[in-house]
C-alpha cells in the first residue's frame, strides 16, 4: 500500500495518511491463500487471509485466468482477482460514520506469474 497510485497525487497522500492505510504503520497489505476450487463458470474462488491495516481476516476472491504464452523467459500465464472489503472491518472508518464515504471497497488485482525454463 506503500505505493498506491490513484493517478491524482493528492489523493495517493490522503490514501496514504492515517485516516486510510496509515503506510507508516502498516506499509503492505498480504494474502496467503488457504484453498481454491473451480467453479462452474470457469473461474476459481480463492480463499485466504488477507491482512491490511494491522488486521487479518478470511476472504474469497474470483480469480480469472486471462491468459497463457510462451516468452523468452518461458511460459506464463495471466490471472485478475477480484474481491470487495469492508473496509471498515479493518479499522478504516474515515468518512464512514457521517456516510459520506463507504464502506465497501471493490479490489482488482492483475497478475502475471512466469516460469523459467531450464
């Protein structure tokens, strides 16, 4: 979270403030899955711990596979996750007493895993 990009810098200070992630504190947000299935639409529900602001809690992203290709590094293959928070469940609560901003959060995460050949 330590470097979050909204595209406005302004916004990513704010972001990056106490009222949000507090980065000084807690400068990185993880996820350590615990199981995946495949659903019948073809995409995979990922269970796992996702930690943010000093706090843990269970969550289940889609997870979608975008893409495979062979490069020069060997193969690869392209995956987007997606998954809302209740950001207040993680002691984030700027703007959410007064209902001026919400609670919930929709998360987009784009990933390129590769493997070396040898």
């Amino acid at each position: 979270v330590a470097t979050v990009s909204s595209g406005n810098d302004k916004l990513n200070s704010h972001l990056k403030s106490p009222d949000f992630f507090s980065v000084k504190e807690f400068p990185k947000m993880t996820f350590k899955s615990t199981k995946a299935t495949r659903g019948s639409d073809g995409m995979w529900d990922v269970t796992g711990d996702l930690t943010m602001h000093g706090v843990t809690k269970s969550i289940t992203a889609k997870v979608e596979v975008t893409g495979m290709a062979k490069g020069r590094g060997g193969d690869a293959a392209g995956f987007e996750a997606t998954f809302v928070v209740d950001r207040s469940q993680f002691g984030m609560n700027y703007g959410v007493e007064k209902g001026a901003i919400g609670k919930d959060v929709r998360v987009i995460v784009g990933l390129e895993v590769g493997a070396e050949s040898n």
